[in-house]
C-alpha cells in the first residue's frame, strides 16, 4: 500500500479543493458553514455587545462600575491601590443631617461629592423647581443643590443659603437627577447635594456618627477585576463591594432572561446550521465515493485516502469560516447602525472573542455533523471502481449521533447555557423526536393504503416519501426541528416581551410614598385617590430585627454575602396584611383566611430568602421590634415580583398581630404627567411625608428594555435565515436524484405540468407533517422550558396550529424553488448518463 | 411529407466549446418505415448518443429538421414534444433508470399513466409477465439484478405500444450471456408489435441483426449498410 508523504497529501488535497471549487461541487457545504458561522458570529457579536451596554446602563444606577463602600473612610492603601491600576476614581460621603434655614428645619439625606462623580452617567438638575431639567456637572465649592421637595418643606428659593452642619451653602440648581440614587427607597429624605471640600467644614461627620462612604471606580474590566482580587482579602467587617452585574434587581431579572434568551437563539441557529452541515456533507461524501474507490484502486491508502479528504474538507470549514465571521461581523455592525437612535450612548466594540467563538463553533459543527458521512469514505471499497453498486458499510449509529451528540454539548457549552435549560432542551427534543418520529412513521405508512387509489401526480410525489419512510420520516423530522426552533424563538420572543410589558405597563406606580403617620393614613388616602387612578394599598411598616429561628441566633446560620446575610444585617421593614398583595403567589403553606388561629401569630416569607436561611413551614422566627422580642411562626411562603414596583416585603405579619408597634404606612401610586403641582401641594399638606419620585428609574428601565426586545426581534430574523438556508441546503442534497428523475420522467413523456404537481405534493405534504410536529414539540419543549428555565408560566399556543399551513407553505415554496433544476432538467441527460 | 415514420433531413448539432464552436454533429439525413430497424454504430465521441438524442426529441438541431410519426419536432416546445415522446416514443437506456422509488410493476405503468390509459396495471402485469418477470412485480429496482432491470425497462419501452423504440447500448451494462438474452427479448418483442427500432451501440453483431445500419465518425456518416 502507497503511504504518501504528508506535504503531498496536503498539497494534492489544496489542488482537489480548488478544482471541486471550480466544479461548483463545494457550494453548498461552503454556504451552510458561511451561515452557520455568520449567524452565530452575528448573534454573539450582538449579544456581548448589547450586554456590555446593558451592563454600562447598569453601571449607571452605581455611578460607577465598581464601588467599595462602607461605615469608615477606605484605608489609604485601598485607595492608593485602585489608582495604581489606573482606575479613575471618585468619592462619596452620605449621611442625614438637619438642614437650617432661618425660619426652619428639616431632616435631609446629604450627600458630598468629588467633582468626578458620577463615573457612570449623569446629574441632572433644573433651573427652578418643576423646569425642563439639564445634564451637568455637580455644585462647585460653597454651592449646594436641592430636591424640589426640600424647597416646599422649607419654602426656600434658588439663591436662598441652607446651613449644613456648620458650614452656610448657597442654594443654586434643582436636583432632578442622580443616577445612583436607587434601590434604597426606605431609608430616604431629601436630598441635598454638595461638594466634597466642604465637608470637613461643616463639621458633622465626626467619629461615630452613622455615615456611608463610597470610592466610586470606573476603568477596563480586566484590571477591575484585578482590583478587586487586591483589595478583598483586607476587607473590613463593614465594607462592601458592588458591581454592575448585581447593581440591580430589576435590570438584573430583565439582562439575565434576555441573555438566556440570545444564547438559546444561537443554539437553535447553531442548531439549524448543523443540520445542513449534515445534510450537505453527506452529500460531499456521497459524491466522492467513486473518486475515493479509484484513489484506492490507485494504491492510495485507506488511512491517507480518509486524511486527503479530512484535509480537504477542514480548508473548505477554515475558509468558509472565515468568510462566516466576516460576514457575521458586518452584518452585526449593519444591526446596530439600523438601533443607533435608540442606543444612544457608545457601544463597546465586543472584542474578537465572539468571532473566534463563531468560527470554533463552525469547525466544531463540521467536525460533529460532517465526520461521520466523511468516515464513510475511508471505507469505500476498492471495488467499487468495477461494480457500482458497491457501497461503504455505513457507520455505526452511535458514532453518527454520538459525534452530533458531543459536538452539541461542546457548543452549549460554550454558549455557557446553564444545566436546567440544556437538559431541558435536549431532553425535551429527544422526547419530542421519539415521540413524533414513531407518530410519523405510523402515519405514513398508513398513507400506503390511500396511495393506490390517488392520482399520479401525487403517487410520483408522495411515492418518494411513502417507499422510504425512515428517511421521509427523518427528513420531516429535520424540517420540524427548524421550524420548532423558529416558533419556539418567536414564541419566547413574545411571552418575554408580554412579561415585560406587564411589568411595566405605562401606569405603572412612579412614586413611592414612605413615613405616613397612623394618624394621617386615611386623610392621605384620600389624597392619593383623588390624585391617582393606580394607587397600591397604604401597608404599615414597623422596622425589626430577624434574630433567631427555632431559638438558635440567626447570625450562626448563615453563609456570609448570602441574601440571608444581608438581610438580617439590617433592620427588616415588617408588615401586615388581610390579603395577599398582588403579584405575590404562595408557593407554601396557607394564608390566613385557609387555616384555623394558632398560639403564635404566622408570618409569611419570601422564598428566596427562606431558601437562603433554610427556613421551613413550622419553624419559629424571633424578631425584636422597637426593643421588645416577638416570636412568629412560618405559615406560608410567597414568590414575590420585585420588578413590580409596587411596596414588597420579605416578612408579612398576621393581621393584628403587631398592634401597639411603632408603624408608619407606605404605599406607591401612578401620578399622571401634569399633576407635578398636586404633587407639591400633597408634600406641603403632609411634611412629615417622604415622597419619591421613580419616573427617572421607570424611563431608564423602559429604555433598556426597549432595547432588549429589539435585539430579540433581529435575532429572530438571524434565526428565520438561517432556518430557510438550512432549507434550501437539504433540498440542494436531493437534487442529483430529483435532476435524474426529472430528466427520465420527461424524456419518457412527462409534461413539466405533472412534475410540478407531483412536487407540490411532496413538499406540501412533508412541511405540513413538519408543522405539525413542530406544533406539538414547541408545545413540549416550552413548557419544559418555562417550567425550568424561564419561570413563565406555561399555557397552550392554539395559534401553533398555523405551523402546518406555514410549513407546507415555507417547506413547498423553498422546495419547487430548490429543486427548479430537476423541473427544467433536459431530458437529454438521461443519455448523457448512460 | 413521406410515410415514413422517422424522417430526418441534414442534421447539424454544434455546441459552444472552449476553442470556439464545435460540431458534434454534420449534415445527417435517414428516414425510417414503420417496422424498420436501424443500428448506430461508431466508436465513443463520434455522435451516435448525439443522434439519437435529437431523432427522439429529447434535443433541437442546430439546424435541419426532425419529424417523428408526422411531427415537426423543431416547432414544439418541450412540453409538446414531452407529449409526442409520451404517445409514439419508448426508451432503452444503457444504464436501466428505472425510478428506485417504484417497484417493478409502476416502473412499468409508468408511461402507461402519462398516457392516460386506464388499463395500465393490467397491460403491465402483462408485460412483465411477457419478460419472465411475473413473480417479481413488487420488488424494488434495488433488489432486482442487472438483467432483470433491463428487462423491466424492456416492459416499460413496450408498454405504451411506441411507434418507434429508441435503444442506447441496452446490452452495455450486463454480461454476454444476460445481454443475449435480453436482445432476444428485445428483437422478439420489437417483431411481435411492429416497433420501429433505432438502437445505438459498438456491438457489431447486435448491429448486424437490425434491417439497417449507419456508421458514424467524428459527427459524420462515413458508411450505410442494409441486411441481406
């Protein structure tokens, strides 16, 4: 046997590729990998760049992309450490303070700032109060801002001085605006802004005194990261570190289904690629088979045989990969020139990794999908050169699936899709294929029947689909699994941007209302009803403390920087309530009205942070509430929307049970736009009151999910094309046999009327069974995916029903367009043939 | 307009090639009879497939004209020629083509079908039988041998009582022996039914048994021949 040397099988296997080239013979496979490649290039491209703008419009509600914060001043060496690496820097020092006017008071939440901040995002800040508002840089030295409100409570006016501490400022711009300033609804007055060179001088902070200091950071994410590693061993017990990605509850739910989102988009364009890579290769190597038998005839080896063609086929993956992220990256690019408008702030370039990531993904696709047809070559028998007829064994089973199998868990892998949705998807497909593949398999060969009497148009058509039913069935089964890929990407794309909707709907609530006295809750109520139509329930919130569970102190149950942790750090904001608040589902035990009075009152928690502490139905909970301790028992668990924004608690009390307890109400209403002076006159009528204001969050949360929903529509549209290319390469790997039968059908009389009818019937009939298993496995597959990967709650899709229609129409417009050839085939090629 | 059922008058095929035009084909006229038999002979590339292609209309002539049983092939378009090939016209090929998603017996209805004839799984269950092949009906081309294919094309050429059976090597594939015993089936069948027979092949004594015979040479007539 002739062992070539490998400089020549390489240089042979460039000179075949060239001439298949040539051929047109590569065009298929080429243009299945391009797709594979550009479509997953394109959706990682887009993906890490939108999350890289997501998470610097997360940064935002930091001011900065790292924070380290704390009740005592960072230590030099922390400060000194950040700066070496080069990170920009800025620095925050909050507290309460009394403000003093000449005729009053009032208690305001401070904040001094370094000229630097924000890092992230800006301050915004009006001329008078209730002006258009303006971005801009903070107050100078000397000077100081004020919310509106501050300026009813104490009557003041721009140019007015306010005493802070000890230190006089002149009041000169409206505070409209801190990106910062969110998530800590409860514990807010005020707001006063001033510079941080006249802290010092005004003499309030002093050791002891309750205040919060904030380094505030921006730079590279490597070298934050680094940052980080340094300083969190020397951590102190009351300091803390704050990143984007945890910044926020809300943008943090909505990022995190959204990515899930794009990465299962590229699966299924992956998917779909894989598919036609399959298909195409099958047919590279079917074709090869008599050059392959006469290279072995020529004393070419089996082994170098199965390498010129392994060669061969990875400079076609390389090159059409190349070629792929090429085109994935402009077309990524074209995507968002089309958002600029709405993605108005810079967007970070995404590196290379995403190309890299799309072109291994490529190879990987080809090795997984096209390796085992392309095994098959090497074992073409020599003979075949003499007799024809002569086919290789074909490869086993389980290395067709296993390398498919492998390949797949490679790719997600990558896409690092978690363990829950990969099983759920792939557990969910197997079940799906088994299911509706033995389902088809019955249901053609039922069809065996009606064939006899049917005319010849349909017995042409169906003839090839009914004498061949594994392969009909395997081949509707490809189909389905593209269009079950697009209805389940369209389908999620819409439940997701429903869910969003629903959490956000144009009334939802903007302002907060905290600290309302007992005394005036139902005269407020009023108010509130008078001024909105969408107003939450006044709740009573009394402050305590979470001490013990079943009588062992909390403090030694917990894991540290756990939910648990923080939230027993912290006095918990208590309530009560008849009825479960809406958006709250139990998930655990009864309420209230479903179980009988016991000795000690019941409380219901949130479950996640009953995970957190362990917590079980039973278990008894010991609170101290404004000094005295109270015990309660766990009755029921409740799932709680914290995207909501209506008033949440983690703990809710038994009616009654915390009478005599200190309460004050809060609440959250929609105010409409145009009643900014009701607004104000509600403040002047209760002082004591604490408003706040949530439309600039509200603005900022829509914004990202508008652009969020975008990017899912375009991914739709990457997988839509990728599914059709998909299409028109399964059908380009039937072709030869379709241009033969064509040919041999015409020559013996056939008029082009018949053969396009014979293959409507075909196609017509393969993409409506194709619907409908698309239908029933999207069915399948989505409600394994709400359930476990999601957390939507699943209800039937009648309108999938329309997947059959769209099939046969999608499956026989794609199939006479394909296969045009074989109807406009000369019938001379059948002598050309012989 | 004579008679004859096959009446070809200075055919020129020329085809566009790297170095310019190429003819494939120059200045050939025969005419054939109804029940005549005619062999194409010559050796590969010298036009006999070529021929063959246009006097079926399966292809045009660069120029010249081809009327088959009383039509004038150059004026239909494929769809008329597709249905004169479907009414007067059976095909042998070399390489069988039979469509591997019919079994046997619809391999056979097949132009029976295009035609539309009613009678057409009766008439081929006849053939097939009239070939030997009767117990064979259900079985796909894939699980007949190379003789039996040929037969069942055989049974297909006939089916439709064609005016004229055109023959592209139909021995070319198979063995001495299942190649003589597929020419007699075929001379057998061509006798009982009074086929006209065009039949292109190298086999000179296959050629000898045909009424007439043409030799073809570089797209020329270089000699004619008539059985005694």
């Amino acid at each position: 046997m002739m062992r070539m040397p490998k400089a020549r099988l390489f240089a042979l296997a460039y000179r075949q590729l060239l001439r298949d080239a040539r051929a047109g013979e590569l065009r298929v496979l080429f243009f299945a990998l391009v797709v594979a490649v550009a479509a997953s290039t394109a959706i990682g491209y887009f993906g890490a760049r939108l999350n890289d703008a997501m998470l610097l419009r997360a940064s935002e509600f930091l001011g900065a992309d790292m924070v380290l914060s704390g009740s005592a001043p960072a230590s030099p060496e922390q400060i000194d450490d950040g700066k070496q690496l080069g990170l920009d820097h800025a620095q925050v020092v909050e507290f309460s303070s009394v403000i003093a006017t000449d005729q009053d008071l009032q208690l305001a939440s401070v904040k001094a700032a370094s000229s630097s901040y924000p890092l992230r995002g800006t301050l915004r800040s009006a001329a008078q109060p209730y002006e258009a508002e303006q971005p801009g840089p903070g107050p100078a030295p000397g000077e100081a801002w004020a919310e509106a409100r501050l300026f009813a409570a104490l009557d003041l006016q721009i140019g007015d001085s306010i005493e802070v501490g000890s230190k006089l400022l002149r009041l000169t711009r409206v505070l409209t605006y801190e990106p910062d300033r969110v998530g800590d609804f409860y514990s807010l007055t005020p707001r006063v802004l001033m510079h941080l060179d006249d802290l010092a001088a005004t003499g309030v902070v002093q050791p002891g005194s309750r205040v919060r200091y904030r380094e505030l950071w921006r730079g590279e994410t490597a070298t934050l990261t680094a940052y980080q590693q340094s300083i969190q061993a020397g951590l102190q017990a009351h300091q803390r570190i704050e990143t984007a990605n945890d910044s926020n509850r809300q943008i943090g739910g909505a990022l995190g289904r959204a990515e899930r989102y794009l990465n299962l988009a590229s699966l299924a364009a992956i998917l779909l690629a894989g598919v036609a890579v399959a298909l195409s290769a099958a047919r590279f190597a079917a074709r090869r088979f008599d050059a392959s038998a006469l290279l072995r005839c020529l004393g070419l080896s089996r082994h170098d045989t199965l390498l010129l063609y392994t060669l061969q086929l990875a400079m076609l993956g390389l090159l059409a990969s190349l070629a792929g992220a090429l085109l994935g990256w402009a077309a990524q690019h074209g995507l968002f020139f089309l958002l600029r408008d709405l993605l108005a702030q810079e967007i970070p370039p995404g590196g290379v990794w995403p190309a890299a990531a799309g072109i291994a993904t490529g190879l990987v696709a080809l090795t997984g999908f096209a390796l085992p047809p392309l095994a098959a070559l090497g074992r073409v028998p020599p003979l075949r050169v003499l007799r024809r007829d002569m086919l290789p064994v074909p490869p086993s089973a389980w290395l067709v699936y296993g390398t498919a199998i492998f390949a797949l868990g490679l790719i997600m892998w990558r896409l690092s899709l978690d363990l829950k949705i990969t099983l759920a998807l792939l557990g969910g497909g197997l079940l799906a294929t088994l299911l509706l593949g033995g389902l088809l398999l019955l249901g053609l060969k039922g069809m065996r029947r009606l064939l006899a009497g049917a005319s010849l148009s349909w017995r042409l058509g169906l003839g090839q689909l009914l004498r061949h039913p594994l392969a009909a069935a395997g081949q509707a089964l490809a189909f389905g699994l593209i269009l079950l890929a697009m209805a389940l990407i369209a389908l999620l794309r819409g439940e997701l941007l429903d869910t969003w909707q629903d959490q956000l709907p144009d009334d939802a609530p903007n302002h907060f209302v905290l600290n309302v006295l007992p005394a005036e809750k139902d005269a407020f109520a009023e108010r509130i009803a008078a001024l909105s139509s969408h107003a939450a329930p006044l709740y009573p919130v009394v402050p305590g403390r979470l001490i013990s569970i079943n009588g062992e102190p909390v403090r030694q149950l917990v894991s540290k920087e756990s939910q648990g942790e923080r939230a027993i750090r912290r006095d918990l904001s208590l309530t009560w309530a008849a009825d479960l608040p809406k958006d709250n589902h139990l998930v655990a035990g009864q309420w209230w009205t479903e179980q009988e009075a016991t000795d000690v009152p019941g409380v219901s928690v949130e479950a996640e942070l009953a995970e957190s502490l362990q917590l079980k139905l039973g278990d008894r909970l010991s609170f101290t509430i404004g000094g005295l301790t109270r015990e309660a028992s766990v009755t029921s668990l409740r799932e709680v929307n914290w995207d909501s924004f209506q008033p949440n608690f983690y703990m809710i009390f038994e009616p009654d049970t915390l009478e005599g307890m200190p309460a004050t109400y809060m609440t959250s209403f929609h105010l409409p736009p145009g009643k900014e002076r009701e607004l104000v006159e509600l403040a002047r009528a209760f002082p004591s009151v604490t408003l706040l204001q949530v439309e600039a969050l509200l603005a900022q949360l829509r914004s990202i999910l508008a652009q969020v929903s975008l990017a899912v529509e375009y991914v739709l549209l990457f997988v839509l094309a990728a599914g059709l290319a998909v299409l028109f390469a399964g059908l380009q790997a039937t072709l030869d046999e379709r241009i033969r039968q064509g040919a041999l059908l015409r020559a013996l009389g056939a008029e082009r009327r018949l053969l396009l009818r014979a293959r409507r019937a075909e196609f017509g009939l393969l993409g409506a069974a194709s619907g409908l298993l698309a239908a029933l496995g999207c069915e399948l597959v989505s409600a394994l995916l709400y359930h476990y990967a999601f957390d939507l709650r699943w209800q039937p899709h009648p309108w999938l029903l329309v997947l059959p229609l769209i099939g046969a129409l999608l499956v026989g417009g794609a199939g006479l367009i394909g296969t045009r050839r074989a109807l406009n085939a000369s019938p001379l090629t059948v002598l050309r043939e012989s | 307009m004579s008679g004859n059922i096959l009446d070809a008058r200075n055919l020129n095929k020329v085809v566009p090639s790297a170095e310019g035009e190429l003819s494939i084909l120059a200045d050939l006229s025969l005419q054939l009879a109804k029940g005549d038999s005619l062999a194409i002979v010559g050796t590969s590339g010298s036009g006999k497939s070529t021929l063959l292609g246009l006097l079926a209309g399966l292809d045009l002539p660069s120029s010249g004209e081809v009327h088959l049983a009383g039509h004038a092939l150059a004026a239909l378009d494929e769809d008329q020629r597709a249905r004169v090939r479907a009414e007067h016209v059976g095909f042998v090929f070399q390489s069988f083509q039979l469509l591997d998603s019919l079994n046997a017996l619809e391999n056979v209805m097949l132009p029976l079908e295009l035609d539309g004839r009613r009678d057409a799984r009766e008439r081929a269950t006849e053939l097939l039988g009239r070939v030997g092949l009767g117990e064979r009906l259900t079985h796909y081309p894939r699980q007949l041998s190379g003789g039996e294919q040929q037969r069942v094309a055989l049974a297909r050429a006939f089916a439709a009582e064609p005016d004229v059976l055109f023959a592209d090597e139909p021995t070319g594939n198979l063995d001495t022996h299942t190649g003589a015993h597929v020419t007699e089936l075929l001379f057998e069948l061509n006798r009982e039914r009074g086929t006209t027979l065009v039949l292109v092949t190298h086999d000179e004594r296959l050629a000898k048994r045909c009424h007439r015979m043409i030799r073809l040479e570089g797209g020329r007539q270089i000699a004619a021949e008539t059985a005694e």
